[in-house]
C-alpha cells in the first residue's frame, strides 16, 4: 500500500489587507475556487452574476485579506463585523496551491480581527459534506451545529407597502439604524447589521425595508436585488432580516416577507431567495408553508460550540456567506 505524499507547505508565502490592484486577481480565484471544488463544467464563470469580493473591499477594505506567493495573489478572505458576532467567507484559495497550508495562513488574522472587533461569537458557513473544510475549520475551535438552508420561491405580488430605507430623509435614517440595533441587540446582545444596511444603500445594490407598529421597529429586511450584487440576476436575496421578538412573532413575520416580496415584485426580480438556520425552527416551518423550497444546503459551524442566535425561537434569516 503506498502512503500519501506529504503536504507540502509554502515557506513564501504574506498575509495582508487586500488592495485596490488585487481585486481583478480576487474575484477570478472566488470564481474559479468555487467552481472547481463545485465541479462546474467552466469553473471561471461559477456565479458571474453576482458579487461578493468588489463591494466587499469597498465598504470594508480593512476586513479584506489577500495571501501572496511570490508577488501573485493566492487566495483572500473577508471577515464581517456584526456587533457582538463575526463570520468570515469567502476563503479562496488558487487551485493549484490547494493543500499547502495557505488557507490556515489567511484565518489566522481573520481571528485577529475578530478579537480586535471586540466578537464574542463567531461562525461560517461551509459544505456540510466536505471532511476538509469541517476539518479545516475544527482546527479553528468552530464546530459543526445546525444545518442551513438557502431557500427560494417564486415571487407573487403581495398588498404591502413597507417603509423604504432608501427613502428616508437624514434623520430618519439615523433613527431607523438605531432601531434596528435596538431589535437586532433584543435578539442578541450586541448584534448589529447596520453596515449591511448602509453598504446596500451606499453602493445601490438593493434596499431594505423596514416594518414599524407606530414608533417601534417591528421587523426589516436587508434586500440585495439583480445582477452586481450577491442575489444574481432577476433575484431579490434576503441577506439579513430580523423580527421582533415576543408574542405575534409569527404574524410579524409573514408581514415582512409580504413586504419583501412586493418589493422584489416592483423591481421586477422574479425569485425571493433567503438562508435559514435549522435550528430557528419556527422560522423554517413557516418559509415551507409559505412555498420556499431548499435548493442547497450547508452547516452552520460556530465558535464556540454554542448555538450564538441559531435558536429555535428566533425568527432571523440569514446565512453567514
Ligand atoms: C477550502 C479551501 C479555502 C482550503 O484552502 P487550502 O489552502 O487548500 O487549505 P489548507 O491547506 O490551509 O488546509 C487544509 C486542511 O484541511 C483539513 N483536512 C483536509 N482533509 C481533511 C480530512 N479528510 N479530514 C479532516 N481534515 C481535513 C486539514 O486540517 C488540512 O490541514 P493539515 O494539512 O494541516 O492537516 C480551498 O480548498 C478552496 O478555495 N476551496 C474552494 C472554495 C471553498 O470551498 N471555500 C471555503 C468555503 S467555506
């Protein structure tokens, strides 16, 4: 029996914030990345309509790393900073350097962002079938937990007219992020997605909607729309969207979905796409009434081994890509 030849590790190899010259090289590695470990038949065009690394960097540069070999890009990773929690991915490495430690090299400093962000949980998102990458991440102190699905419907035309952020005035804008901190914080403490919300606005990549009873936040959603952002073509993808808590949660729900759904019907997106975590139960009992359909799925791996908001009362979409 022959034994497996040893891994070889590149000695060359730096770690450092991404640069503006690096994202032509970033985003095809993401694509071909993907597309290889995937089995695409074109590895190059594995997701060409949507864009994780170009919005990314530019809202966030800081929380981009590149891995270098020999003065080329490599691979890169993004941490993203929500509060309390952090989660980072894409990780890509260069194919043909696969296996040579350099993933191991660029999560190293992922970490150290998120103990400088001050994170108190952390987690991915990853391929529930793949021993390598469980064990990649294990080596980490993340352990695999829930599954997640990424869920879709088609979209139908629905009676809501939620409040559009993108249609605030200044101040109200203010307000509105500090309300949704406020629901986000009463599901777990200190987690805030207000970046994701002003990185949609900033760079027009969708909208988010936001639901009020009166003077309080009810619920919203983070909405990516179309091609250039992460929902692809004819998509409206719910990145992050939570629901106040407590009695009628339920309700609450069913009507910020409505109000996703006419918004994607207004633009003219023909799918409404969103992740859920198994373990928030309720939530995911309600998207299969509703007509959402699992088209993958992968695992929710957390540090530590503690389920952070993937609970079963807690009626959050999100998927930690
Ligand atoms: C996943 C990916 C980023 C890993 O990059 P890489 O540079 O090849 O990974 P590394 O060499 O740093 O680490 C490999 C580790 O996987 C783990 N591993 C591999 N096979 C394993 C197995 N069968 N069981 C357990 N662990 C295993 C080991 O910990 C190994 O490290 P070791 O050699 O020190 O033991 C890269 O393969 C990639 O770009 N894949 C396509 C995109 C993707 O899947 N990204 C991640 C999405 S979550």
């Amino acid at each position: 029996m022959s034994t497996p030849s040893p891994i070889t590790e590149l000695s060359n190899v730096s770690i450092r914030p991404m640069q503006e010259a690096d994202l032509v090289e970033a985003r095809r590695i993401f694509r071909v990345a993907f597309g290889t470990f995937i089995g695409v038949p074109d590895p190059e065009t594995f997701a060409a309509d949507r864009e994780y690394i170009l919005t990314r960097w530019r809202s966030h540069p800081g929380a981009a790393l590149v891995a270098e070999v020999n003065g080329t890009v490599a691979g890169s990773n993004f941490a993203t900073n929500w509060g309390s929690f952090g989660f980072f991915g894409p990780l890509t490495v260069r194919p043909d350097l696969w296996n040579q430690h350099i993933a191991q090299k660029l999560l190293g400093p992922t970490l150290d962002l998120f103990e400088k962000w001050g994170v108190r949980e952390a987690g991915l998102y990853t391929f529930a079938q793949s021993p390598k990458h469980i064990g990649l991440y294990q080596k980490f102190g993340f352990w695999p937990r829930f599954l997640t699905s990424l869920m879709s419907k088609d979209v139908s035309r629905r009676e809501a007219s939620p409040v559009k952020y993108s249609t605030l005035k200044a101040g109200d804008s203010v307000h509105a992020l500090r309300a949704c901190r406020e629901l986000t914080g009463s599901i777990y403490d200190g987690l805030d997605v207000t970046w994701e919300i002003r990185l949609v606005q900033e760079q027009n990549l969708g909208e988010t909607v936001l639901l009020w009873g009166g003077d309080s936040l009810e619920a919203f959603a983070v909405c990516h729309g179309g091609e250039g952002s992460e929902a692809g073509k004819n998509n409206c993808y719910i990145k992050f969207a939570a629901v106040r808590p407590g009695p009628g949660v339920g309700d609450r729900f069913d009507h910020l979905l409505d109000g996703c759904e006419a918004l994607a019907a207004e633009r003219s997106w023909q799918r409404l796409v969103a992740g859920v975590n198994l373990n928030r139960s309720q939530a995911y009992r309600q998207m299969l009434q509703r007509g959402f359909r699992t088209d993958s799925q992968g695992v929710a791996m957390h540090k530590p081994d503690s389920p952070a908001y993937n609970r079963p009362d807690v009626f959050v979409l999100d998927d930690w890509r």
